[in-house]
C-alpha cells in the first residue's frame, strides 16, 4: 500500500470513525448535551451506562487521536513548501493532542467519580463526600473539557484546517477548489474558541455553540473529499 493510498484511507475513515464514536453517544448518553447538565446527573446516568459507555468514550478518545498520523500523513503526501509542511505537522499533532487530552477523563477518571459518588451513604459524611466528587469532576469538566479539549481543540484544528488549506493550494495533488473550502471551515471551527473565553467564561457564547457542529460535519465531508480525491 502506497503512502498516497493509506493517506486517503485515513482521511475517509478517520471522520466517519470519529462521527459514528459522537453518533453512539449520543444516543446513549445525550452528548453532547448531556455536558451543560447538574453533576449529579451526569455522574448518576454515566454509572448507569455501564462498560459500553466506558468502549464508547475510548472509540472517541482514539478517533481524535488519530487525527495525529493523519495531518503527518495528509503533509507528507501534500509535500508543500517546507515551513508550511512543518507548521501543518505540528497543528495537527498538537489537535489531535490537546482533543485526546480534553475526552481522557471519560474512560479514566469519570468511571471512578461516578462509583464513589454512587457509593457515598446517606447523611453528613455523604453529603461531603458527594460535594468532593462533584468539585473534583467540575474541574476536571472545565480544565479538560472545556479549556483542553474544546477551547485548544478548536484553536488547534482550525489552524490546522487553514495550513491544510494553504498546503492544497501549494501544491497541485489536490484540486484548488479544496483548498479554497478549507479556508471558511477553518475560520467556522476557529469561532469555537470563544464560545467559553472572556466575558462567556460562564455561561458561553450560543452563535459558537450553533456554529461549531455544523462546521465539525463540514470539516468531516471535506476531509472524506480530500481522501475520495487522492483515491481517484
């Protein structure tokens, strides 16, 4: 298998692994809604999922981090300019990082939060036991999720997304007109990162939290394009 092939198969498989990890959560635990909700009910329904919740965070956690060989790949096949092929490599593997590191609390940590809060008795010491749990998995739930994995995340891949972009116009592996679409998906994702900065550090931005799934299922149609155009 040529470098140009398995470029292209991860392209195409790496979204619709990531879609179909969100799409499982979805339905069996209301993600990503389920994030704005009480501790208590999240802890409470993540205990009631069970082992398949757990496998379901982990395809998740390893489709993000897939994102990692693919943007090396996607580079070395692209083999734009030196500066911008480096710069590429480096946002994508940092994306990919800072995204595995927002959604590794879920199979690791969570599970563990979720048994103690449930274990805890009835009365003052459970009470305080509870209060701990739920201190402790807010904190995890806004240093992770929302300043690692989302407020990173987005940075990262949308500046990854751009220099993908500038790399396809580089070069002529792949039709320019990719590489034009990447720019307004990339500026789309790269409004995430104020959906929780500054004044809407508490509450969030809502034109972010509208903008940014519609921009994920656009990014994960132009990557499969970019696969399906390197296969042909």
């Amino acid at each position: 298998m040529s470098p140009d092939v398995l470029t292209a198969i991860l392209l195409i498989v790496v979204p619709l692994a990531f879609n179909l990890a969100f799409f499982e959560l979805g339905r069996a635990f209301d993600y990503p809604g389920i994030l704005r909700k009480e501790p208590d009910e999240i802890l409470r329904r993540f205990a009631a999922g069970g082992a398949g919740l757990i496998v379901r965070w982990e395809a998740l956690l390893l489709s993000a981090l897939a994102m990692l060989p693919l943007s090396a790949m996607l580079a070395a096949t692209l083999a734009a300019p030196p500066l911008l092929t480096w710069v590429s490599i480096v946002l994508g593997a940092g994306a990919a990082l800072v995204q595995a590191l927002g959604l590794v609390r879920w199979p690791f940590a969570v599970p563990e939060l979720a048994r103690r809060y449930l274990a805890a008795p009835e009365g003052t010491a459970g009470d305080a036991t509870r209060e701990s749990v739920v201190t402790v998995f807010a904190t995890l739930h806004r240093l992770l999720g929302v300043g690692v994995g989302e407020h990173l995340g987005y940075l990262l891949t949308g500046l990854w997304t751009l220099a993908a972009a500038a790399s396809i116009l580089a070069t002529p592996v792949l039709p320019a007109v990719l590489g034009y679409l990447g720019i307004p998906i990339g500026i789309a994702i790269l409004v995430g990162t104020l959906e929780f900065a500054g004044p809407n550090e508490r509450d969030g931005w809502p034109l972010a939290g509208i903008v940014v799934p519609i921009a994920y299922i656009v990014w994960s149609l132009w990557l499969i394009a970019l696969g399906v155009l390197l296969l042909v």
